[in-house]
C-alpha cells in the first residue's frame, strides 16, 4: 500500500515538474507581437517597449500574494541597476488594472502592469497552468532583446529573488550587442 503511494506521489510530482516547463517559449525565440492597456490605461505594443530598449517581461500569478509581491519589489529594488542596463520592464497578471493600481501604490513599483484579464499574454507567452485549465500563470520571466529575440527565460517557482539576478546577468552580456 504504502509503496503504491509513494509510487503515485513520485509519478504526480515528475508530471508536474514537466508540466511546469511545457508550453514556454524558449531563448532565440521571437517574441509574440502583442498590444495591451498598461494598468494605467496607456495603450502599449511589443513595439512601442522595444523601441525604448530592451524588455524584461514578468509573468505572475496574483496581486498581494506573498510569493508574487516578493518577486515583483525584488525586481522593485533592483530597478536601477536594470533601467542602467538599458531594460525596461514590465509586470503582467491576470487581476484586473484595479488590483494592479493598489498593488503599484502599495508597494511603490515603478514599472507598469498588464492587466490581462482575458489571458491572451499569457497564453502567448506559453505561462497558464496545465495549458490553461488552471487561470493562474507559472511564475515566468522573459528577457528580449531589441530586436524582439528572447534572449533569456527564466522560471522559479521558489527562488524568486533569482529572476532578477538571472534578468541581470543577461542584460550585462546584450551590453556588448
């Protein structure tokens, strides 16, 4: 009985582990063209960040959660040393541009957020759960270049304080391009 269910416990957790990675795009893959509201209601395109320099693109699952504030106030107090290396960034979630306004005042995050409430960034982007019958996004940072190349993506679900030491390292090495 018992070995049955550390069989099953095994088996669920390794489907889980490749699920986490199915479905995302990879680097040297061009980035999806898309066009959103900013949570302020500015209207935006791939284009119109990639024309300011590069962009780093955070995917989240939930305002006000304790995982997805530390990720994004990580990304927060690091924000200068990004905007120094010529990125812009970007948050995106599924709450509604409400939630991301309270979430932008509370914690003081000076980059926008998408509000994509229909979860066509996130579909794009390869980041819902079990191919989206879970709503919620993988916690899933892209960097793209200029030129709308991705040049890094990474995914941590526990050390989120590792997106932006890994959106960093990147940056540093576009420097050269």
């Amino acid at each position: 009985m018992w070995v049955a269910i550390v069989v099953l416990a095994v088996a669920f957790t390794a489907a889980l582990i490749i699920e986490e990675q199915s479905g995302l795009l990879r680097a040297g893959d061009r980035a999806p063209r898309f066009s959103a509201l900013l949570h302020d209601g500015t209207p935006v395109s791939l284009e119109d960040l990639l024309a300011r320099g590069n962009l780093v693109l955070v995917f989240y699952p939930k305002d006000f959660t304790a995982g997805c504030t530390r990720e994004v106030c990580v990304l927060r107090d690091r924000y200068a040393r990004l905007r120094e290396l010529n990125a812009g960034v970007v948050g995106i979630s599924g709450d509604d541009s409400a939630s991301h306004t309270r979430f932008t005042t509370r914690y003081a995050i000076p980059f926008p957020l998408i509000a994509d409430v229909d979860a066509s960034l996130r579909r794009a982007f390869g980041v819902l759960r079990l191919g989206g019958l879970l709503p919620l996004a993988k916690r899933v940072t892209y960097v793209i270049d200029r030129g709308g190349v991705i040049r890094g993506v990474f995914h941590h679900e526990v050390r989120m304080s590792g997106h932006a030491d890994d959106v960093i390292a990147v940056l540093e090495t576009l420097q050269d391009r």
